[in-house]
C-alpha cells in the first residue's frame, strides 16, 4: 500500500480526520472543532497522519509536551481504522519517539490509555510491546450534592464574609482577570485570545455566573451548567448540573465551598433543583492500592492506565 504521511496544518480539515477515526474506533466521541485549535497549540510535528495515496484517512498519532519545564512529553496511541497496516501504525509511533529524543529538553516519554476506550486492552498490548511499561493510574473522584440542602448550608470566618454577585456583561474583564490567577484554570485556555470568547459568548451569554469578592477583590467565581452524559466529562446516563468553570485566586482556596453555595442558588434560580450538582478531581499515582480501593469506592474511579518509554526494556 502506498502511504502518505502529512503533518497537521489549519485548513486541511485534518481535525475532522481524527475525530472520525478516534471516534470510530475508541467508542467515545470527539469535538473535530475542539481539535483545531488544540493542534495549532502543539504545533504541527506533534501530530501527524497517515492517509492513502488517495488522500483517505487511515491513521495519525498526536503528542503533547504539557510543561516545558518538567521534561515530559504525552504521545497519544497511533489510531487507526480498520485495514491500516500494522507497519503504518509502528512508523507513526516510532517516528514520532524520534522526533521527542533528539529535543534536549525532552528526558520523559509517556502514553496514557483511557479505560472507558473499547480498545484498551490492546492499547496496552501495543505499548508494552513497543517499548513502554506501566507507570501510574489515573483517577477521578466525583461527588453529588442536593441543590435544595447545599444551598441551606451557612458559613462562618471568611467564607461567611465574602460578597456574592450574578456576572453581567460589566464583568468580563474581572472573570478574565481571575481565571488568569488560578494556575489550574490559566492552562485551561490556548492562549490569551481565548478567554474572552469563552467568557462573553458562552458563560455570560448563557447566564447564572457567580463572582464572590473579599471587600473590592474578586477571590472566585464560576457557573452552573445542565450537562447530558457526554462518556468524557460526565459518566452515567443522567443528567448533572456541573461547574463549568471554577477559579479561585491564589490565596483564597476557603472559597470554594461557599462556591458551591452560590452555584448551587443560581442553579435553583435556573429551575434545575431537582437535578443534582456533580463535582470533582482527578489526580495519578503509582500506589496500586488505589485501584483496588476504587473497586470498592463508587464515588473513585480509575479512568486511565500511564506508561512511561523504556525503548529496548520492554514489560513482559
């Protein structure tokens, strides 16, 4: 078969290639327009096609340095749809381990396999075989909480004292400025450009946004959603009220529970009461105590299994 390998590039609608093939074949569904945007971050050697002389699809493999500053680099399993050549999937892993060694600040190569992905067992398969051994787990903890008894909770010391207001379109700027102060929610967006879209088209747009100030200084804000299951964000077959977002500047982590509070009026207010407000965490580790303990704790759930590349030191 002849093989044509194509780094990404905006406008060749390579975005709506990988969502087909991810989609298709893992069994969880992807945004192609979340894609785009999120390969012009990476750049356009962390991801790479295969497709036919023809110009059809048949693989692509995509990679992530997440901190430039830690050394390691995410590369993604090299999907593929049926008849792909086990030799294209090979080259568009090994070549892409190439191009990550010959980085001087690149010293840690990992994969990540999502649990829920029908094919899981053999990702791992492929990784062990290809040179990677298992590293870590990942988790998320959830937890529901009543609209109508959260919102009867009280607070005393600094929570209690903070002043809650409904975002209007007057408090874009603040919402910005905010979320740029929370290390976590900071990394949340491409880059600068994309957080006033974000906040002026979709959060305040849609309404019921809280912000909680300590005297003239905005401390946290966020915004409750009606969310369908989506087999990414939200697992089970029911509906949830979540934080959309949820910042909080440094300093002033206290907030969060009288968040909830506020979140939980202005999802009363929207007339979702009956529905409960779902949230959560994720975190790794390398206890494998926890995956046994997740068995028997519904509220902990292991959604990923971590590698780490050891070339020629291959896990038997």
């Amino acid at each position: 078969m002849e093989v044509q390998y194509k780094n990404w590039e905006t406008g060749k609608k390579y975005e709506e290639v990988q969502a087909k093939i991810y989609t298709e074949v893992s069994g969880i569904p992807a945004n192609a327009e979340q894609i785009g945007p999120r390969n012009d971050q990476r750049g356009a050697e962390a991801t790479r096609y295969a497709l036919t002389k023809e110009g059809e699809p048949l693989a692509y493999i995509t990679s992530d340095v997440g901190d430039e500053n830690d050394g390691r680099v995410l590369i993604g399993y090299p999907w593929s749809l049926p008849g792909c050549p086990i030799e294209v999937k090979d080259k568009l892993l090994h070549d892409m381990i190439d191009y990550w060694k010959k980085k001087e600040n690149i010293h840690t190569i990992v994969t990540s396999v999502v649990l829920q992905s029908k094919t899981k067992d053999d990702q791992m398969a492929y990784f062990k075989e290809s040179g990677f051994v298992e590293d870590e787990s990942g988790f998320a903890f959830t937890k529901d909480f009543d609209v109508e008894k959260t919102i009867k909770k009280e607070f005393d010391g600094p929570a209690g004292s903070l002043k809650a207001k409904v975002a209007t379109d007057d408090d874009l700027d603040t919402l910005i400025a905010l979320t740029k102060t929370d290390p976590r929610m900071s990394t949340a967006f491409p880059n600068d450009d994309a957080y006033e879209p974000y906040f002026k088209d979709r959060v305040l747009k849609d309404g019921h946004a809280v912000i909680l100030f300590d005297g003239e200084t905005a401390v946290a804000a966020s915004a409750p959603l009606l969310f369908k299951p989506d087999g990414q964000i939200l697992q089970g077959d029911e509906e949830r009220v979540v934080m959309r977002f949820t910042s909080i500047k440094p300093g002033h982590n206290y907030a969060w529970k009288r968040v909830l509070v506020e979140v939980a009026k202005a999802a009363k207010d929207a007339g979702w009461n009956k529905t409960p407000i779902r949230v959560g965490f994720g975190f790794s580790t390398q206890d494998r105590l926890a995956v046994a303990i997740s068995e028997v704790i519904p509220e902990l759930n292991q959604y990923s299994a971590q590698f780490v590349y050891r070339g020629d030191k291959k896990q038997e």
